[in-house]
C-alpha cells in the first residue's frame, strides 16, 4: 500500500475571507522560523511511531508554501529523511503556490530539492472577480505563473473556484479556455462553500446554473482529453494527484504541522489524529504529547463500523467507486452484503450503478454526493443486528 506526509505551511500573504483553513498572514503573530522549530520538533518526536518509513509522496499545502524560501524547505526534507524516512525515487513531491509568489529562479530552486509537481490557486482569471472573492493577486500573476511552469516542464496543476458571486457561465467557460491554453496535466475544480449568511453568498448563481457550471466544465474536460477521476479532479492519463488518491484508497498518511490530520489504517480499523487550530496551541502542545499520548479529542480509534463507513464514502468520491473485493478483503463477506444492500436500494434513483467489480456513483449522483453518502451510514447495532461477526 502507498503512503505519505502532508505538511502544513499556514501562512498567507493575507487571508481569504472564504478560506477556512488554519492560516496566518506573513507577518503576523508567530515568526516563521518558531513555527518551523515546532514543525521540526514534532517530526523528531512523533517520527518513532509512524507505521510506515517509505514514502510515495510529500505534499506541502497551507496556506502558501511558496512564500518560504527554498533553504527552508529543504530543511524540513532532511528532517524528515534524518528520522528514517526513505522518499521513494519515483516519489511525488507537491508544494502549493499562488500566483505572485514564484519566480523562475525560485521555481528552478524548488525543483532542485527534488519538488517535481505545483499545486496553483489560480480560482478565476477574472480580476472582477478575483477583487469580489479578495484575493491578493491578478490574472496576469496567474498567466506568468502558469507561463514560468510550462517554461520549466514539470506536473502542475490547477485550482479554479466555480459559483463565485456573480459568475457566469460565460465568465467560467473563458477562465477553463485559458487555463487549458496552457496544458496543465492536471484541473480541480471546487464549489466555493461558505456558510450561511456570509456577505459572498449575496448574488450566487442559482442552484439550476451551478448545476449546468459543473457540467460545463466535465463536459469540456473530458472533450480535451481529461480524465475525471475524482469529483473534484481531472487529469490527463497518468497524471493523477497520488497524494490526493492516498485519501481515497484507505491508505495511511501523516499530516504535520498546524491542524494538519493523520490516517493510519492499523492497527485494528484504523486511527485518525489531528493537531490544534490555533498557531499557540499547536507550539506548546507539540513537545508534551506523543501520538499515543494526544488529548482527547484529537485521537480516534475508529470502531468497525465507523471504518466502514469512511471506506465507502472515500471510495465513492473516484470515478471507479467501491471495489467489491476489497470490502470482502478488509471488511469480510457479511459486510460487504451489507453494503450492496444499501447500494441496491439507491439503484432505481438513478444516482449509483454497478458492475461486475465496483459500485460507483452515476454522474447525477455526482453531482448529489452528499445524498447518496446520507444512505451509507453504518452504525455498530446495525452490524452487530443484521451480520454476524467475521471474527475481526
């Protein structure tokens, strides 16, 4: 099975008013070189009981990583490989950048510590709307950075935001044109979600031409030759985020750093632990606790039920759904009935399908995710009531 680590870089040149990630402004309240200590400091003391010393791949995401300089990158690499961490030579190392935070020469540099794919949040290329979401940089900061990557033939993908306040879907299908003039090897399109009652939500497209926004861009992905492997990714043949995949095949990662999340799929069902939101709890919190030793709160063993559950969510998201025999493997024959049960009686509305090998979600379904995962709840009584124990 694959593995890999995350890293949270949290700062940002200012912050989104819709992001709700854990970030800071770059010259705010904690000074880079103490967080990165505490970064340092929790690889060297939670290192020892991380399951996995292989790695396919690192991703560092924020918050903008691209505003550290390349030294400092380098030395959370090495800390990494100093603790018995071997990255693999066909690795897939990721850093996140905005636009207007590379250059050529820092780009050249990234790749020298062995970075060989960008993440950009480039959202719109409409500056009407880029000044309407407050983001800090412009359309012409988006183009020289995708104009810099292509220069430097390496994997890059792109994020474009749909259903901003205002939009269109002229205004989308002209953002899809342009990033696609540049080839990007990978696209993921993400709904802008924001809460109720938030001022961005005044003018949003309505919920029929959000719909048709979604299908805009499948259909003129999948037209270019994209694969839509994900809800939310398209990629050209073997240009999949396999970072991402680890999420969505039950594979284990560790997340360090800021609010940065953890899965480990042993022992028994499995564990998830994440660390503090806030910048101070995070820095004290780290030299006190190991993983085994983390407050409640932040630790979960997942039960049978709860691993079930998670497993079917994730595997629905990829485009190629649930494979049956690896419920039967993980979970045994009982629960893997129990499943198709569920999915079955999703199958006259349209939503789901199935195969030989895989259940999957139909591109309606898709589209209503989040209703087709309401029916996929297992509980520990409903286990426990309709299968008997496979002995696990």
């Amino acid at each position: 099975m694959a593995s890999g680590i995350y890293v949270h870089i949290p700062y940002c040149l200012q912050r989104c008013p819709y992001c709700d990630f854990a970030t800071y402004k770059f010259d705010e309240t904690i000074p880079v070189e103490k967080y990165l200590n505490a970064l340092h400091n929790e690889v060297q003391t939670r290192a020892s009981e991380v399951p996995f010393r292989e790695l396919d791949t690192i991703y560092f995401g924020g918050g903008t990583p691209s505003l550290l300089e390349p030294s400092q990158l380098s030395e959370i690499i090495s800390q990494i490989t100093r603790q018995g961490f071997k990255i693999k030579p066909d690795a897939e190392v990721t850093l996140e950048i905005n636009p207007g935070t590379i250059s050529e020469n820092k780009i050249k540099n990234f790749m020298s510590l062995g970075i060989n794919r960008f993440s950009v949040g480039a959202q719109t290329l409409s500056d009407r709307l880029l000044k309407l979401i407050g983001r800090k940089h412009s359309a012409n900061d988006t183009l020289e950075t995708l104009r810099q990557l292509k220069a430097a033939n390496v994997n890059f993908s792109v994020d474009v935001l749909f259903a901003l306040p205002t939009q269109t879907l002229n205004d989308l299908s002209l953002d899809l044109e342009t990033v696609l003039s540049f080839s990007p090897p990978h696209i993921s399109p993400y709904y802008l979600t924001i809460p109720t009652g938030h001022p961005l939500q005044i003018n949003r497209p309505s919920e029929n031409t959000e719909l048709e926004m979604f299908e805009l861009m499948t259909t003129k992905l999948v037209s270019r030759g994209y694969e839509q492997y994900e809800i939310s990714n398209f990629a050209l043949p073997g240009r999949h985020s396999r970072h991402n995949c680890l999420y969505w095949r039950d594979d284990s990662y560790w997340g360090i750093g800021l609010s940065a999340h953890s899965y480990f799929n042993s022992p028994g069902w499995g564990q998830r632990f994440w660390n503090p939101k806030t910048m101070e709890g995070y820095i004290e919190q780290v030299p006190k606790y190991s993983i085994k030793t983390l407050p409640e709160g932040q630790l979960e063993k997942l039960s049978k039920s709860e691993s079930l559950t998670d497993f079917c969510h994730t595997f629905l998201r990829t485009m190629n759904g649930i494979p049956k025999g690896a419920v039967r493997r993980k979970f045994g024959e009982n629960c893997e009935a129990l499943v198709a049960a569920r999915l079955t009686n999703l199958l006259p509305s349209g939503l789901v399908g199935e195969t030989n090998s895989h259940w999957q979600l139909s591109a309606s379904g898709r589209l209503l995710s989040n209703q087709v995962f309401s029916h996929i709840l297992f509980t520990s009584e409903c286990i426990d009531y309709n299968l008997s124990s496979d002995g696990r």
